[in-house]
C-alpha cells in the first residue's frame, strides 16, 4: 500500500516482481523493460502518484535521467509521500544532478536531513553529498559522507563524526 493513495497489493507484487527481472534486460534492451513498467502503470488511476513515480524509476534506472525528472516531479506534486516520497526526492535530486541541476537536487535534499529517520537516510545523504560536490563545495559533501559512515564503523565512530564536523565547522 502506498501512503498517500491506496494501491492494490497484487499490483505491487507485480511492481516488485518486474523489478526483479531488471538485470535481465542488457542495455540494448532497456525500452523493454520500460514497457514491462509502462504496462503496469496503464492499470493504474490517471491521479495515481504512482505510475509516474513507477515510470521516472524505469527511466532512471536505465540511463534517462532527463526523462526522469519531470516523471519524479509530477509523481511527488500528484502527492506521493512516505517511503515512496522520500525515494523519489532522493532519485530526483540524482537525475537532477545527472543533468545538471545539482543546486536544485540540494534544496530537495536538504529539509530530508532533518526529517524521520528511517533506511534511506544513508542514501540522501550520499545523494546530497554528490549534489553538493557537482557545485564544488567538496568539504560539505564529504562531511555528510563521513557522518554518514561513522555508525557503521566496528571502530572509531566518535572521531570520524567529530572529523565529519570539523570539515565544515573548524571551531566547533
């Protein structure tokens, strides 16, 4: 089920189950995979967030980062939210970066720093940080790398932090 509209769980199986055939399809036979989507999301409501946001994936993944972003775009204004919603914030502040617009991919990630902690954090911040490195502020990037590491270290987690800190605030 989809947090912002409800989605029937056998159309998700399928979703899932398409996904998992994806490393089948080499590149040259990438638009099948996409229609593989594309069939899928033609089930689907017309205001379902989820078809777009299933179909910038399909983009995204192979290789289509322009055609991507407005599918992301318009998935997360039809009112994706949740889990759902922070991956496409996170795989459209990518494609964003992909095509150039890394200073729009910061300003979507950046509120996802202070929101609910759940498995995707590790993510944004890695996505922030290669935003953030495409605009030259290399030092910021890196800190949210290095914060981002520190708890899965067997060892030395408080001074990597504190390392990760000073990198863009040598006072504190």
């Amino acid at each position: 089920m989809c947090e912002s509209v409800p989605v029937n769980e056998d159309w998700e199986k399928r979703v899932v189950a398409a996904w998992a055939t994806f490393d089948e399809y080499p590149e040259e036979r990438a638009a099948e995979f996409r229609a593989v989507i594309d069939t899928l999301v033609a089930e689907l409501p017309d205001d379902s967030p989820d078809g777009p946001f299933e179909r910038a994936c399909a983009w995204d993944s192979t290789g289509h980062s322009d055609k991507a972003a407005p599918l992301y775009r318009e998935a997360l204004a039809k009112g994706l939210r949740g889990y759902k919603g922070r991956r496409a914030k996170i795989q459209l502040s990518s494609s964003l970066r992909n095509i150039g617009q890394a200073e729009e991919g910061v300003k979507l990630l950046t509120p996802e720093l202070d929101a609910p902690s759940d498995e995707l954090d590790d993510a944004v911040r890695a996505c922030l940080a290669l935003c953030l490195s495409s605009l030259g502020r290399d030092r910021e990037g890196l800190s949210l790398v290095l914060g981002a590491l520190a708890p899965h270290l067997p060892r030395y987690q408080r001074s990597m932090a504190n390392y990760a800190r000073a990198l863009v605030d040598p006072e504190g």
